[in-house]
C-alpha cells in the first residue's frame, strides 16, 4: 500500500483449523506478523481487498470451512470488514443472502480511493463506502457466475475494450458496458462467464 508500503495483508484459510489464525499482516515486509481475528465468526478466509485511500480499510470474505465456502449444495459464506482501531464487522447491505453464496472474490482499484468490488456466485457489487454496504453491478451479461475464482480492476476503459475483444466479445457489447461506470473498469473472469465494466 502506498501510504504503508512495508504492510502485508495475509487471508487464509488456515483459521479453520485453529480460530484466530486466517488473517495476519506485518508491518515490516514480512519479517514478523500479528493475528487480528477480533469479531470474526468465520475463520476460512478467500480474498482479501484493502482501500487504496486507506491501509487501515480492508475487507475479506470468509466461510466457516471449505465446503460452506465452495460447495455449492452447502454454500454459506459472507465479508467482513475491519477499519482501524476497530474489530472485524460482518457486512450484509446489499449483498445476495449468506446461505448459498460461495466464497466471494474482492478487489480494489487504485484510482477509486474508498471503492471495493465482489464477484459472488450470485452477480459482481460495487461498494463506494469503503465496504460498509454494496450495490449490484447490472451488466447485462449473466445473473450466475458458477464458481468465482479471479477478479481484475482495471482503470483504463480502453484496456477494458482491448479484454473484451480478446475473449470474443464485439466492439458493440464492450461500448455499452463502458457507459455503466466511468470512474473504474472491472474486468471478471469466473467459470465459464466473463463479466466486464468500465
């Protein structure tokens, strides 16, 4: 992170085998870590997204195992999001239900102080307050994405366009989705579907 550039953010899904042990960061490259799991309820961690305008800002997706978090028949998953000084705070505004939804991908772009977006199996969000509540992305493309495995912000519309015709979709369909957002371009690739937004 640019205003922390010796923090690393460490999600994983280790925790679910001793509470307390999925997340993690370092403020010196590295060299030594501190665990910081006060109010998580679900200790598998997926992915990890931190505020470009805020080091301090950083939201997770969590399950409480893998299979809740990538079985579809069992599926329960949910974000959490942590700001400084305070515990982790699971977060629901806006987002499909919890039963049901796999592990959700996140991502940030450094050109959108305060913004994260998440690729559920249910659809892609946007949230423009820093994690707190989020917004369904209508995209036109699908309402399913399978099994969401990567997510790419990209802030150049016109990389966006460049990514749409390589993976065969025409000039036409990259245009309209390039007037949904002007600020940032979100290009996700999940199981068969690709989503793209500019």
């Amino acid at each position: 992170h640019k205003d922390a550039p010796a923090r690393l953010y460490s999600g994983a899904g280790d925790g679910v085998m001793a509470a307390r042990r999925g997340y993690a960061e370092s403020d010196d490259a590295g060299v030594t870590w501190r665990r910081i799991s006060e109010g998580l309820r679900h200790h598998y961690l997926w992915s990890v997204a931190v505020n470009p305008g805020d080091p301090e800002t950083v939201v997770v997706s969590a399950a409480s195992g893998p299979w809740q978090g990538h079985d579809p028949r069992v599926a329960e998953s949910t974000i959490y999001r942590k700001i400084a000084g305070e515990p982790w705070r699971e977060v629901r505004e806006g987002l499909p239900p919890v039963e049901g939804r796999l592990v959700t991908v996140l991502a940030a772009n450094q050109d959108e102080p305060g913004v994260f977006y998440a690729l559920t199996n249910e659809g892609l969000y946007r949230s423009s307050d820093a994690g707190s509540s989020w917004e369904r992305l209508e995209i036109g493309q699908q309402d399913h994405y399978g099994r969401p495995t990567g997510l790419a912000v990209i802030g150049n519309p016109t990389a966006v366009e460049r990514f749409m015709t390589s993976v065969g979709l025409s000039h036409a369909a990259s245009t309209q989705l390039a007037s949904v957002f002007s600020t940032a371009a979100v290009s996700a690739q999940a199981g068969s579907g690709v989503a793209a937004n500019a």
